[in-house]
C-alpha cells in the first residue's frame, strides 16, 4: 500500500513539474514576444514625431500651392482680359 501511494505520490510530482515546466516555456515565449512588440512600439514613438512634421509639411504646400493656384487663376482671367480689350482695339482701328 505504502508502494502505491509513493509511486502515486511521485506520478503527481512528475505532473506538476512537467506542467511547470510547460508554463515556465510558454511565458517565456510570451515574453520574446512582448519584447518585439515593444521595440515595434518604441520603433513608432520615433517615427510618429517624424510623420507629424511631415503631414504639417505636406499641410503647409497644399495651401501654398492652392494659393498659387489661385493666383495663376487670378492672372489668367487678368491675361484674358487684357487680351480682350487689345483685340477690341485691334477691331476698332
């Protein structure tokens, strides 16, 4: 009887330490895993400062470029005008 309960007794050790150790394993991939995830997340805290300069960059030249767009349309109605009134000018003489 002694026998059984020491061969049960170890059997239940065996167990427990080979679910520890399958735990102790899985954690440790869990933790591989969240130091790649947080050097990714560092990696985007470096970048997103970079990506906000930019967007404001890119923000700044399309109203620059509206601007000039503007600009060249007040000219081109200016030309057409001026161009206008030269030919009535050519007409009338």
């Amino acid at each position: 009887m002694q026998k059984a309960i020491l061969a049960l007794q170890i059997l239940i050790l065996v167990i427990i330490l080979s679910i520890s150790i399958y735990l102790y394993n899985y954690v440790q991939i869990i933790n591989a895993e969240i130091k790649v995830v947080m050097s990714v997340i560092e990696e985007i805290q470096v970048i997103l400062p970079k990506l906000s300069a930019t967007a404001d960059i890119v923000s700044s030249l399309q109203y620059q470029f509206e601007e000039a767009f503007k600009t060249l349309s007040d000219l081109s109605l200016f030309f057409n005008g001026f161009l206008e009134l030269f030919n009535q000018l050519q007409g009338s003489s």
